[in-house]
C-alpha cells in the first residue's frame, strides 16, 4: 500500500470511529434517546474530529509504519486522543455550561481501543502471515539483552529472512521465564544442547556484542554440541554507520574464537606518520603485504609503492587499491626483486620513500629446510639491500616484518629472520634511519599458513592432519598483523624488536577442531590424523627470549625486546661466502650464528 492510500485509509478509519465513539458512548450510559441531547453530542464529536487530526498531524500518526508499531507509537496515539478529549471537553463546557463526563471517559476509551487496535492490527496480521510461512527455520537468540532484542524484532518484521525466533537463552538468571517481544528466555547458555533438542531448533544466533573472545568461544562450544548452525550478529558499530544491516548475520570464523580481544591501535599517531607521505611495501602482494597496503590507504598517503617479484600479485592489489581509491593518491606497481641489489637502490633514489615496510621473505619452514640457500638470498641478502638502500637515501623510518621463529631458532627460515634483524639492528647503531623489527605468530589465513590446509582438507573429506597432539602456536588476523606493523613505525626511535602480546598460546589440534566444527561437520566425520613433527619445526613457539625481554609494555599489549650484541663480521662472512656452502653447512652455518654456538664454521670462514 503507498504512503497516500495508507494515509487516506487511516484518516477515513480514524473519522468514522471519532464520530461515532461519544455517540455510541452515551447509548451505552443512557439506551433512551434523548433529543435534547444531539446538538451537544454533535458539536462535540465534530470537536473532538477536527482536534484529533490536528494532534495526529502533530504526533505525525499517518506518517508511521504500523508494521513496525511498537511503544514509541502506542505513546503517540494515547497523547493525541487525550488531548482531544480535553479540548472537546472544555468545548463542551464553555459552550453548554457542563460536561458529559462519563460519556467522554468511554468515549477515550473506545478511541484508544479501537484507534490504537486498528493500528496494531497490521502488525499482529504482519507477523501472524510472517509466522505462517513454509520453510522458516526454528531460531535460538543467544543472548536476552538489547542486542537480542534488536535481532528479534528485525526476524519478526523482516520478510525476506528464513529464520524465526523461537526463544532466548541468557545467563542473568533474573530474566528466566520471561518474555521479549513474545518469545521466551527458557534457559542459561550452559543449557543450550538440550533447549535446541527441546525447541527443535535449526539455527542459533549469538546477539551479545559484548562477549570477549574467550567467553565466544565457551558459548561456541555449547553450540557446536548440537546441529543447528550457529551465527552471529554484525558488529553494531557496522549497524549503526549502515556498513551492514542488523539482519546480515554471518558465520563464526575462527579468528572470533583465539581467547582474546584485538589489540586497539592509536590511529592518530599512526595517521601523523603516514598522512601526505610516500610509502614503500616490499612483498606487496604477499597476504600480509597488501593487508599492510590496505590499511595504509586508509590514511591517505601521498604515494604508495607497491614493490613485488610476482606481477600477477602485484597486478591484484594495485587494481584493487585503484578501484578503491581511483584519485586520492598515486599508486606505483613496481615489479622488482629484492636480491636485486642495484635495482632496490635506484627505486629508493628515485622515489625516496619517508617509510618502508619491509614484507618480503621466504616464510615457508619446512621448505626452506631443504633450499637454505634460498632462504639466505632473500630474507638476508635482500632484506640488507633494501635496509642499506634505506640508509643510504636517508629513509626516516624502516620496518621490518620478522617471525616469532625468530627466538632462539632451531630451523633455518627462523635463523635467517634473526640474522636480518641482526642487520637491521646493526645498521640503526650509525645510521639516521630508524630501523625497527616486528615480530609475527603465526597469522590466520595468511599463505602457507594452516588454516587453508585444513580448509582443503576438510573439503576433501579429511582427515585433518595435525603434526603432533600437544603442538601450540600464537595466532594473530591478518589485519591486526598490519596494524601493529604500522603502530611499530611510529613508536620507533631505533634498534627496537615489538612484539604483540597475543595472550595464550593455542593449541594446533584445537584450532583444527573449531574449524572441523565451523565447517558444519562433526569431529568423527572428517577425523584428526598426527603426522609428526616436520623438519626445522618447534612443539612451542616463544615471542621474546629471556634475554630480550622488557617487563613492560612501551604501549597497550605491545611489548619491546632489548637488542642483543652482533658479531656482525660473522654477518658479513654468511653474505659474502654462502654460495660456497653446501646446503648441510649453511644450514649448520645459520643456526650457530643465531643461537652463538661453538662451531667450526664460524670460525674457518668455510
């Protein structure tokens, strides 16, 4: 129905009720007619018709979607029909020297019955028709508070969605047995496997935009116990800019479930650093790089410079940075190759960046394990090039993206992110460029990372293989790594290692559960397969070893490691005469350099 049918119809409803409500009202005090009495009844019930058009335009009755009536509208029209009965009243008085008191007290109350029920009636025939519709799935509401109830009401009143609301669960024992919009609170979250055997239900959404991680994942526990599909409500900040609606409810991923809470960045500092200023990423279309990238466009800089060895990724972020952004800033593919010694040098002198991100690496342990040559073209030799090139062209600030790997290594991508941070600390001790390393766990999603081989896995079927039981990492999102990476060059004064706190370690074996489980499978259906610790590999990852540890945080859960001496002719004798190793002996070579243990190598120069 358009808005002026709606207004017509509603008009045309509300006059025959008015005109006929104070007549009807005095039939129902005095059955015997009284003539006498019309002419009174007559000017009052025209009175009491202009007034309640007149506080209806006022409290803007006919402009209201009844559909959605709640309160607020309830409200409306009670101060409309009171304030009408008033006015026709004193009419009435001042006119007729009295008032038919008894007549105008049904009279309010058959208008607000039959006013304010004809109203609601669209709502009740709305949700009975909603609720009468095939293949609507059974909905528990995780949650009884005002988020809930934002979910709700938009389940009732939303006709494009699949799901209804059947009941709450809620933790505050105070709101048990209680009702919300008709639905009921029947239990605790504890209880939730047997609510959704006992309600029937097919889907649950968690509405409790409050829960930390840890509190998630607890709750999503008790979900995964059942069959329905567990969502969760959006972020209401997205709700309330209009990014998403309250109904666009999405599946748990497993970055929700980490057990903590997102760092907070200073966005201000940050946006000091980067505003207006020409930016290099190295390994830009590498799944941390254009993250980097991302996050680095938010803040307008004035040149970006999106350097890679692979065009195709390059060609990928650069396209979707420039459909992002089409005029605010220049945008500069490079294809170039960090062992590339003079070519890293002349793309410095041209552009002459205010700040490098320095992401490009190999990262992929087991592999390096057998190509240790490799490992030490790229992540030492290239990352001295661009560090020297930094130094040379007067860079203001470099940030090198290291890896938790990195403490006291035992495989040899690890001993070649150390012995980078080695340089970098070195070069920082002379140079008027800050040089600063950031140390990763390991990141959700990120290439090479597990969470898309068990996806594959689990898409195959299974089994899921895990190298051993008790093996923990750190977890961190992409988009907090590049955060942090960004929080790290502003906080940089030189030589400093940050480190996120990343709270609890987590186990490999759990996180391949919760993903068998976000799949919509069971633990028994897919299976879990151990297939031992691969080469290079730690069964505990450590962040800070005990020699670098400052106790406290230079800024909200980001830590700073002290630097540590380097015996850097030992440095220069790795990049000078690796070619000449075989790869056992680089491999010897690197990991007694980072761990300072006795060995020939490092002392024959061979």
């Amino acid at each position: 129905m358009t808005y002026k049918k709606q207004m017509t119809f509603l008009m045309l409803t509300d006059s025959i009720i008015v005109l006929s409500a104070i007549y009807l009202s005095y039939f129902i005090l005095h059955p015997y007619v009284n003539i006498y009495t019309f002419p009174i009844l007559t000017v009052s019930a025209l009175t009491l018709l202009i007034c309640h058009h007149i506080f209806a335009y006022v409290y803007r009755l006919y402009k209201k979607a009844w559909q959605y009536a709640s309160i607020g509208e309830l409200v409306g029209i009670f101060k409309a029909i009171t304030l009408s009965i008033l006015i026709a009243s004193l009419v009435q008085f001042l006119v007729f020297g009295h008032i038919y008191a008894r007549v105008y007290m049904i009279t309010w109350m058959v208008h607000i019955l039959l006013i304010g029920g004809s109203r609601f009636s669209w709502r009740v025939a709305r949700k009975r028709i909603v609720h009468q519709s095939a293949n609507l799935k059974r909905t528990l509401i995780v949650g009884a508070g005002s988020a809930g109830t934002m979910v709700v009401r938009q389940l009732i009143n939303n006709k494009e969605t699949d799901l209804i609301p059947i009941a709450f669960v809620d933790d505050d024992p105070k709101k048990l047995n209680l009702q919300i919009l008709n639905i009921p609170i029947v239990g605790a979250t504890a209880s939730i496997e047997e609510i959704v055997k006992e309600y029937k239900i097919e889907n649950i959404i968690i509405a409790i935009p409050s829960l930390n991680k840890r509190e998630l994942n607890n709750i999503f526990e008790e979900c995964s116990k059942t069959k329905a599909k567990t969502q969760i409500m959006p972020k209401i900040e997205d709700i309330i800019t209009g990014r998403v609606s309250v109904s666009e409810f999405r599946d748990v991923k497993v970055e929700d479930l980490l057990g903590r809470d997102p760092v907070e960045l200073d966005t201000e500092s940050i946006s000091k650093k980067l505003t207006e200023k020409t930016i290099l990423v190295t390994g830009a279309g590498g799944s941390i790089g254009s993250e980097i990238c991302r996050q680095i466009c938010k803040f307008k800089p004035k040149k970006i410079l999106l350097l890679g060895h692979g065009e195709s990724s390059i060609y990928t972020i650069d396209m979707e940075l420039r459909n992002e952004y089409p005029t605010e800033f220049e945008i500069i593919p490079i294809i170039a190759d960090i062992q590339d010694r003079h070519r890293i040098f002349k793309v410095m002198e041209i552009h002459k960046p205010d700040v490098v991100y320095h992401a490009a690496a190999h990262k992929h342990v087991p592999l390096m394990e057998y190509n240790p040559q490799e490992a030490v073209k790229n992540n030492v030799i290239g990352t001295k090039n661009v560090a020297e090139a930094a130094d040379t062209f007067g860079i203001e600030t470099f940030v090198l993206i290291s890896s938790d790997k990195a403490v006291n290594p035992t495989n040899v991508m690890g001993a070649t992110k150390r012995i980078a941070e080695m340089i970098i600390q070195e070069l920082d001790k002379h140079s008027k460029t800050r040089f600063v390393a950031v140390r990763f766990g390991n990141v959700l999603g990120s290439r090479g990372s597990v969470i898309p081989l068990f996806k594959k896995q689990i898409q195959a079927g299974g089994p899921v293989t895990v190298t051993h039981r008790d093996m923990t990492r750190y977890f961190m999102t992409i988009p907090e790594a590049s955060r942090l990476v960004m929080q790290a060059g502003t906080l940089a004064r030189g030589g400093e290692i940050f480190v996120l706190d990343m709270g609890e370690p987590v186990k490999i074996v759990d996180l391949a559960k919760n993903l068998i489980r976000l799949s919509g499978y069971k633990e028994v259906e897919i299976g879990l397969k151990f297939s031992g610790i691969r080469p290079g590999e730690k069964m505990y990852e450590e962040l800070l070893g005990e020699n670098e540890v400052h106790k406290e945080a230079v800024f909200p859960k980001i830590f700073i490691g002290k630097s540590i001496e380097v015996d850097y002719d030992k440095v220069y004798n790795l990049v000078e005469n690796y070619p000449t190793y075989t790869s056992i002996d680089l491999k010897n070579y690197v990991l007694a350099l980072t761990n300072k243990k006795e060995n020939t190598l490092l002392t024959n120069g061979k």
